[in-house]
C-alpha cells in the first residue's frame, strides 16, 4: 500500500502551492493539495515523497495505468519520427492506421468515419456542427439532460446542466438548446418507482417536449452520458436507452452518445452504451483514448460524418504522438484483458458497498458498472438530504492517508481507479475508505436506516 512519510501537503507541496496561486488563473477547483512529482502503475507519488494509491486515474484518464512502457516507447518512438504536421491540412499514416483500429471496437451500425480533436469538449463542439449541418439548418435544435456534462467551451457549456457555477456569468449560450430530466433512479424528479423513472422521461419528452414545445422534425440530435458522470455516477434503468433510442431513430433523431469518461474499457465494455445493446450515431470520446496524451474523438455513421471541406477543423486535433499512444492503448486493454479485471474488480467494489449501504446510515445509494462506481452519501436516508460536507472530509481524510479518490455530483465518492488495479490492491483501498466513511458516519446525528 501507498505510505505517507509527512503529513501532506509537506514543505515541498505548500511551497509550489504558493506559487501556484500566484501564477495560474484559479478557474479550477482542486479535490486537496496534491502536488504530483511522478507516478507508476495505479501509485502517485508527490513532492514530499508521499505515495498515493490512484482510485481516481487522474480523472479517469490513465486507465491502462501510470507510465505504462509500452505507451512510453510508442510516444518516444512517434516523437522520434514525426512530432506534429497537421492532419487539417496534410496526411499521415497514423491518423489512418488509428482509424482502422476504432472501427473494430465503436458499436455504430455500418460503416464509420472519424474526426480528431484535442479533449472531450472539442469533440462535443464537432458534434454539434455535424448535427445541425447534415439538416442544413433545418433541424435547429439539440437535446440535453439535466445533471449532464458535456465540457465548458461555449457550445458544449451550453448542454452542461451539472453545477450553476459552470454556465454562470456567461450568457447568452448558444440557443436551441432543450435540457430534459435525466432518469437518476435513486433521486427521480418525477417521484416515481426507481425502475419506471426511465419511462417518465421518455413520456416527458414525447408528451411535453415534442406535443408541446418543439416539432421533434426540427430537433438535431439528443446529446447524453451512458453513465453521468459529474452529474454524480447515476447509471439509468436499464429500459432507458433501448425506448430512446426507439424515439430517436422515430424522428430521425440522432444520438449522440458522451463516452468522453465512461468510454475506453472503464465499465467492463469499450463503451458503456454497450451494456444496454444500443447503437448510437455519433460517440465523442476523449480522456482515456491515448493514456494521458490529448486526444479526442469523434466516431459516427458513414453517412452524417460529412461537413463541407473547411467548415471543420484543428490544427492539433490528431496529433502523431497522440495517436501512437491511442495505437497502443488499445492493444494493451485488449492483450492484458483490462475490460475483465474492470468488470471482476469493479463487481467486488460494488459488492463491498452495498454492504456498506446496509452498515453505514451515510450510505444512501451505490452504483456503477465496472470500475465506474458512486457511492452516494447522505445525512438523512428519508429525506435523502445530500452530505456534501461529509463528503468533502470524506475525501480530504483519505487523502492524508494515501488514498486519492474525488467526488461527483453533489455528494457522490467516485471510484474510477486504473483498470489495471488488482482486486488485492483495490479492496486495500476500500479498507481505507470504509474506515474513514465509519468515522463520518459516527458525525452524523438523527439518521435512521
């Protein structure tokens, strides 16, 4: 296990912290101050020393792991032969090569096409242009869900619906945008049976969205999460996304699925979207694809990934180190069989908390799939009013103890270790959250189960 050797942050740490905060605009928002020097496999180490077990993968980027030798030397062998030249305006082999190999693995029916960006955000941008550009202007609008997010650049922050503080200040947003309700079984807005909350959506659309507010003729594309993830790790029903996809292909409607975090083997699937057997037209995906190098992606149907030569483009998007690393991402989940330990180790997780949920009044609900796992805690199991201070301790505790996890949602621990984790070290993860979680739980006064 991880071991602290000074209570962080150490001098090291305070001393870059300070400068930090004089130099960095401070538009972000840090979990705690960990000051990373190096990592290796599923460890951080900081300035000081410390070393911190990584349940959180850098946000759920390093999935095949910290340094992985195999994506160093591809990197260093890219870097020796081509660093950058542009695939807006010229070719390389790497961009193809790195094509050919999604099309085995992104479940899109029929033939695909790609286009390369520099993060999730990018590509939720392209998304909105080749949704309102195969209509040629004449299906205006887009669908998102609240609770969502897609990114904070200007298109994207529009479909955002997480936290007020992300779109606050800075409209108007692009317009066209509807934000429906999000079947969060554990926190239904509608106030039904968890397991109907995924029909109550579909007939808020259909009933007040299409009857009433917009011809669904003039609706582009719904945008949405397999599994939202700032929003709080909810995972929906599992009727969801086959009735919406009904609706969407009724309309000609197209889905535009978000597997910027929950893509790349992080459930147990290349794609979460797969564990409900649904066919998307458009994946964005970004975060895990090249272990830690910028890249984003845009996978979609044949026949809508067609915008005018010049209406779309990035300089960076595509970049050759990039994709080499992407290259060898791939091969590596699939010859260390990554998508199995993520869906064995992260059963065990779950399985271990939902035992907590039934010991711990701060447990409210749990769920995941694979190694995308919320715990969400709560101060009142009735009212299910959201810890979120407990949550903050939570986390910051686990810290000081060599446990980098973060939160989701308004109260939510998120569990998105590397998929290479072992369940042995995984579980010695939990040892350490559950006895801080115990603590906590002992803080919080009036709750009955």
């Amino acid at each position: 296990m991880p071991k602290i050797v000074v209570e962080p942050p150490g001098p090291k740490a305070r001393e870059l912290l300070e400068r930090d905060s004089r130099l960095l605009m401070q538009s972000f928002v840090r979990w705690y101050p960990l000051v990373a020097k190096k990592a290796y496999g599923v460890v951080v180490e900081d300035v000081d020393g410390n070393l911190f077990l990584d349940m959180n993968a850098g946000l759920a980027v390093m999935s095949v792991g910290h340094g992985h030798p195999r994506v160093v030397n591809a990197i260093k062998r890219q870097a020796e032969k081509l660093l950058h030249y542009s695939l807006t305006d010229f070719y390389y082999e790497e961009a193809v090569t790195y094509a050919e190999k999604l099309s085995g693995i992104v479940p899109i029916e029929g033939g695909k096409k790609f286009f390369f960006a520099n993060s999730g955000a990018e590509t939720i941008e392209a998304s909105i242009k080749i949704s309102r550009g195969r209509a040629e202007g004449k299906r205006p609008y887009v669908i998102a869900f609240i609770g969502a997010f897609h990114g904070r650049t200007t298109g994207a922050m529009a479909l955002t619906a997480s936290k007020p503080v992300q779109r606050k200040g800075f409209q108007p947003l692009i317009s066209g945008v509807i934000h429906v309700p999000y079947p969060y079984p554990y926190r239904c807005p509608f106030n039904v049976d968890p397991e109907k909350c995924g029909d109550a959506v579909i007939g808020f659309l259909e009933e007040w969205v299409f009857r009433r507010m917009v011809d669904p003729n003039e609706v582009a594309a719904v945008f949405v999460e397999p599994i939202q993830g700032e929003g709080g790790y909810v995972v929906p029903p599992d009727d969801f996304f086959p009735k919406l996809r009904k609706l969407t292909s009724q309309y000609d409607i197209l889905l535009v699925d978000d597997e910027v975090q929950a893509g790349m083997g992080r459930t147990g699937k290349w794609f979460a979207i797969e564990h409900w057997g649904v066919k998307p037209d458009i994946i964005t995906m970004a975060k895990a694809v090249a272990s830690g190098i910028p890249l984003g992606v845009v996978a979609g149907r044949e026949d809508i990934m067609n915008l005018p030569a010049g209406s779309h483009a990035s300089t960076f998007g595509g970049n050759p180190v990039a994709l080499a690393a992407a290259n060898e991402v791939i091969d590596i989940i699939r010859e260390e069989k990554l998508l199995e330990n993520a869906a064995r180790v992260g059963e065990s997780l779950i399985k271990r908390a939902m035992e907590w949920k039934e010991q711990y009044e701060i447990v409210g609900d749990v769920r995941g799939k694979g190694l995308m796992i919320g715990i969400e805690l709560v101060r009142n199991r009735k009212t299910k009013e959201y810890a979120s201070k407990e949550l903050a301790k939570v986390i910051n505790t686990c810290f000081k103890h060599g446990i980098a996890v973060i939160g989701a949602g308004f109260s939510t621990i998120r569990l998105s270790p590397p998929l290479v984790i072992s369940e042995e070290l995984a579980q010695k993860g939990m040892d350490v959250i559950e006895d801080v979680l115990k603590e906590v739980n002992k803080e919080i006064s009036g709750i009955k189960p």
